[in-house]
C-alpha cells in the first residue's frame, strides 16, 4: 500500500513538472521567434497550457499581447481561438457578458473558416455557461449542437462536459429518461478518463433517478459505487447514502442488509445530530420493523419520524410517515385511526400535486403507488367480532321459549341500531348544513372587505391625483410663468424697436438662460408628473455609459463656456443594464445642478468606474457645495431648491425625479458634498438584468 500511495505521488509531481517544463520551453521558443505567424501559433500553444493548469492571468496577458497583431494579419483562426480562450478564462471568473460576446465572436470565425469541430466546443461551452446561469432550456440547445460533432470526433474530455451538461439540463426541466441516459453516457467517459468527481456526481445521480423509477436493483448498484468511490464523503452525505440504501435493501425484502444501512445511517445522523437525516432513517426503520412484525418498535420510531417531519417541514418523508402509520394501526387493527392516517395522506397528497405547478423541478414529488384503504372486508369481519353474543347453553337451546325470547332481544338490538343510526345520520346532515352556511358568511365577509380595501385604494389614489394636480398648477403658474413673461418682454420690446442691436446682444445671455430655465422646468414637470401618476415603466437594455455623457456634455458645453466653467470627461467606454431615457433624464438633471451651482472658474467632472459587478458614475463639481442641514433635504419627495450663483431658479424636483427613476432601475443615488469646497453626485447601476 505504501509503494503505491508513493508510486502515485511521484507520478502526479512529474506530471507537474512536465506541464511547467512544456510551458517553459514554449516560452523560450516564442523569445527567440521572429516570425509573426509563428509568434501567434507558439502563443496560442501556451495559452492552452496555461488554462489547462488554471493560470487565467498569466493566460490573459498573452492573449492581449497577440490579439492586435493576429487582427492585423487578418490570422483568422489564430484570432477565432484567441477569442475562443479570451472567452473560458471570462466565463470561469464569472463575467458572463464579456464570455457571451467573445463565445458569439469565435463562432463566427469558426463558421466562416467552416471547422465545425471548434463550432462544436464553442456550442458546448455557451451551454455549460447557460446551464450554470438555469437557462436550462436555452442550454440543452447549444449542447445538442455540440454533442453530434463531438461524438464523432470521439473528444472525450469535450464529450463529457457535453453529456454531464446535456444530464444536468434534462434533470433539471424534468426529462429524467433522457437525464438518465446522458448521466450514463457521462459516466461511461468519466471511467475512461479516470474522473473521480465525475464518477461520483454521475452515480449519485444515477441512484436517485432509477430509485424514483422504481428501478431498485440498479439503484443499489450505483449507492454501493458512490460509496466505493475514491472521493471523500463527509458524514451528512454518508448519512443519507446509507439509509437509501438500506430503503432500496427493502424494497427486495433483504432484511440483513437494509437493517445492516438503516442502521448505519442513523448512527451516523444521531453523532453528527442530521435531524433530516434521522427523519429519513426512522422511517426506513419504522417500515422495516412493520415488515418484520416488531410493531411497537416501529411505532416509537415512526412517531419521533412525525415529529422531526413537522419541525422541518419536510412533506414528502411526512407523507411517507402517514402512510406506513396507517399501515401500522390497519395491522393491529385500529381502523379508526388508519382512516384518519389514510385522510391526512390523501389531503397532503393533494395539496402537494396542487402546489406542483410552482415547485422547482429539483423539488418535484415522485408518487407513491400501492396506498390502499383498509378494505371493507376487514372492517366487516372486525365489526361482526365486536358483536357481543350471549353464551347459550345447549341443553336450553331445545326449549323453544328460550329460543323466542332470544330472537326478541336480538331483533330489539336491531331496531335500537337503526334508530341512532337515524339519529346520528340526522345529526351529520345538520352539521353540514351549518358548516356549509358559515362557510358562506366568512365568504361573503371576505368579499365586503376586499371591497372596502378597494374603496380606501381609490379614494387614496384619487386624493394623490389632486395633490398632483395642485402643485403642477402652482409651479406652472408661478415659476414657468416668470420664465415665460421675461422670454415674452425681450420679443415685445424687440418688436417694437425700443431695444437697439448692441443692447440686443447684451441681452441674449439672459434670454438664453430663461429659455434654458423654462425647458428644463418642463422637461422636469413632465418626468415628476409622470412618475405621481405611477405611469413610469423602465424598459432596461444594455448601453454605454460613455456615450451617454458624450452626448449630454455637448448640450450644456455652450451654457458652461458662459459661465466661464471647465468641463472634464474622464468617462470610460463601460455598459449597464437600465433604461437608457431614464438615465440620460438623470445625467442631465445632475449636469444642470452642477452648473447651477459652480461660479466662474470652477471645474465639472464626470467618470465612471466599475465595483462588485455594478457600474458606478459621478458627477463632480468644485461649486459652493451643500450645508449640512440641506443635505438631508435632498432627495425627498416634496420640493426644496435654492437659487443658483447667477440667481438660476429651479422647481426642486430633479432630485426626486432622479431618485425615483434610478430605484426603478434598481439603482442608487447619493450625494458627498462639502460647503465651500464642492458636491459629488453618484449612481449605482446594475451590469446585468438582476435575478429576481
């Protein structure tokens, strides 16, 4: 046993040193090359030893330094496996849309170059990543593509992350007999290449879908294999192990062996205290002992299953325990309660197969055949046994009279019978009648105060609309109107003549910035008023953040140059998933504040950066910044503004509005300001659509 523990150990070191000795001499070999398609191929070569041996950073910088100069050379199956790699070493540090687009961009070149083998393994990593993400459907898809090729072409490292994909889809969307089939085909490549973790995922998978189909044998056979296997099992999973397999033991009625599993398994869950585990154990053990006639036994047992069942609310081994305890009380005979048992089951049954539908498809309860009522025979033979009958003496029974006095109790028994069963019938049926009409009430109570709920709903609702109303009038008549009534007095006195040219040109700055004022305040009210009425629906997508603020920085480039205020872009080309209108809404709000708030000589900044996944921008400026106490005003839903250096007015909405349509895009904004030194506006926007 030694010599073979160090046998393999000096082999797993050599195989170590012979990868670092390869990429060492490809190295050396790309060093003294001076021909730049050769550059490229012994490049390509390292990159694949590299990701084979998990050195994704070492890997990447490789792939960016030959990237440019394969693009140039219009190397195109160099540049297709360049992306190809660029797109692994992405989707394995879990950038699923840089891995997406590069797997779309080595496809192409693939197609066009027609090597349908790398098509193939392409097709074969989109549907890994897909499958991962539980786009299950979307998956099976492009691993059904890949497989065909990659069976021809006999790739068996390919093939099998295309059968463990194409098994784990399948399981996953409820295919479980094309499930099983792939997990078998997975597993048959997983021999050969001596995977060990793929050995044991594979069977333990195995063993629960030809348990669920009832197929106990084969069941057995790959619990023992995952068992056997070289992996190390910890003590929960060795637990459950044992106890389905001392339950598939069962099945056969190998009493030895299922009681040598059930056993093991719940020593093993009562050391490491599995209260799920002991659950499953104890029933295995209740059913073992009822089979085996040791009753009150299987009765303690069962009835510590029920407990556990209710405290993890565990339905399917709760369903098991109704079962086998009416079982149990048929046995000894105590119909009463193995008909409570029985109903308890049907209704729990029946709840479960309702409730299906919104289950997980991991979640999916199998059925459980073969449950049957105690049958009326048996009911008939107990009742007859509990009718007490007199011990007659066989000297009386030849006297007549005692024979007639006989049959007089026995037909007075009968009729006393059928009255309380009158009774008791006439009892039930009353009953009924008034469960049935409370039922009615409680329905009808029901529906009064989902209508008064309603009512209050509309009523709020309508008294909204009012508010809204109220403050649009008021800042349209007040604040859109000085704007207007300026705008309106610079045209009349120019179309009079009063105003000579020079005092004209004098005179456009202001003029500009009323209008300025005006559509802002519009722009501002529409947006406000929109989002009061609850009319705002996001429709996300993924845009660049760059071209955005390109785009709102040439609007206000002209209103800053006025001002005699500088503008610095440092955004960087980046993407986010949001409504792109919502969000130029609200760069241009926080640009229009920013100058509002700068004086001539201070300096606008926009950047953007990315953190955890999420697309940071801000908007910076070194104006007259923001008190203390104004600060916790922000952001509020009732209006707060102050008038800008150059006395600009403003409606104090933006914020709010700005607030209101980065939350509908499940986004932040806040604010770090300093009075005296200047304000930094940031939002937080999600890089992909977030899972819900």
């Amino acid at each position: 046993m030694r010599r073979i523990i160090t046998y393999v150990i000096v082999l797993s070191m050599s195989f170590g040193f012979s990868q670092t000795n390869e990429i060492d001499s490809l190295a050396l070999e790309l060093a003294f090359q001076s021909q730049d398609s050769l550059k490229i191929d012994t490049s390509i070569k390292l990159i694949e030893s590299l990701y084979e041996i998990n050195d994704y950073d070492r890997a990447m910088k490789y792939i960016l330094a030959i990237e440019k100069l394969s693009n140039t050379l219009d190397y195109n199956h160099a540049t297709a496996k360049i992306a190809y790699y660029k797109a692994l070493i992405y989707a394995k540090k879990g950038d699923y849309i840089n891995a997406v687009s590069g797997y779309e961009k080595s496809k192409k070149l693939f197609v066009s170059l027609k090597d349908t083998l790398s098509i193939a393994r392409v097709n074969n990593s989109i549907g890994l990543i897909e499958i991962e993400r539980g786009n299950y459907k979307k998956g099976l898809k492009y691993s059904i593509n890949a497989v065909n090729v990659l069976e021809r072409g006999r790739l068996k490292t390919e093939l099998n992350l295309a059968y463990s994909n194409l098994a784990k889809a399948c399981y996953n969307i409820q295919a479980f007999d094309e499930a099983t089939d792939f997990y078998e085909k997975a597993l048959q490549i997983q021999e050969e290449l001596n995977d060990s973790e793929g050995i044991y995922e594979s069977s333990s998978k195995l063993a629960e879908l030809y348990s669920n189909k009832k197929e106990h044998r084969k069941a057995i056979d790959f619990y023992e294999k995952v068992l056997e296997s070289n992996i190390s099992v910890n003590d929960s999973i060795k637990g459950r192990i044992y106890t389905k397999l001392g339950s598939e033991y069962l099945q056969f009625k190998d009493y030895d062996k299922a009681t040598k599993y059930l056993v093991k398994g719940y020593n093993v869950n009562t050391r490491i205290k599995n209260k799920s585990g002991l659950l499953m154990a104890l029933n295995g053990l209740g059913d073992l002992n009822i089979q085996q006639g040791r009753l009150k036994t299987a009765e303690k047992q069962l009835r510590k299953s029920g407990e556990f069942a209710k405290q993890l609310n565990n339905k399917k081994e709760l369903l098991k325990h109704y079962k086998l305890m009416k079982s149990l009380d048929s046995i000894r005979k105590r119909f009463n309660s193995a008909f409570t048992w029985q109903r308890n089951y049907y209704e729990l049954r029946n709840s479960l197969k309702q409730q299906e539908v919104s289950l997980k498809p991991d979640m999916i309860l199998p059925t459980e055949p073969g449950f049957e009522s105690p049958s009326i025979s048996e009911i008939k033979n107990a009742e007859d046994k509990a009718i007490i009958t007199p011990n007659t003496n066989p000297l009386e029974s030849t006297s007549t009279k005692q024979l007639n006095k006989f049959k007089i109790i026995f037909y007075g028994l009968l009729a006393a019978l059928a009255i309380v069963s009158t009774f008791l019938v006439l009892i039930y049926l009353k009953r009924n009648n008034n469960i049935k009409y409370m039922q009615e009430l409680e329905e009808k109570n029901i529906k009064i105060e989902l209508q008064n709920e309603a009512f209050l709903e509309q009523t709020k609702h309508l008294e909204n609309v009012n508010n809204v109303k109220d403050k649009l009038f008021s800042i349209v008549s007040h604040d859109l109107k000085d704007s207007l009534s300026s705008i309106n007095g610079f045209i009349d006195l120019l179309k009079d003549g009063s105003l000579s040219r020079e005092e004209f040109d004098n005179l456009i700055p202001e003029l500009s910035e009323n209008a300025n004022n005006a559509s802002l305040l519009l722009f501002n009210l529409l947006n406000w008023s929109k989002s009061q009425m609850q009319s705002l629906e996001p429709k996300p997508s993924l845009f660049d953040i760059q071209e955005v603020f390109e785009s709102k920085v040439r609007l206000i480039e002209q209103r800053a140059e006025n001002k005699g205020i500088s503008i610095v872009d440092h955004s960087l080309r980046d993407f986010a998933y949001a409504d792109r209108s919502m969000f130029e809404i609200v760069i241009q709000n926080l640009l229009a504040n920013a100058l509002k708030f700068c004086k001539a000589g201070d300096t606008l900044t926009v950047s953007n950066h990315i953190s955890n996944g999420s697309c940071i921008v801000s908007v910076a400026d070194t104006g007259i910044g923001i008190s203390k106490q104004n600060l916790d005003k922000l952001f509020k839903s009732s209006s707060f503004t102050t008038m800008g250096t150059d006395n600009e007015k403003g409606t104090g909405l933006g914020l709010s509005i700005c607030k209101e349509l980065v939350e509908l895009n499940n986004g932040k904004i806040w604010v770090e300001s300093t009075q005296g030194v200047g304000s930094t506006f940031y939002v937080q926007l999600p890089k992909s659509r977030p899972s819900s």
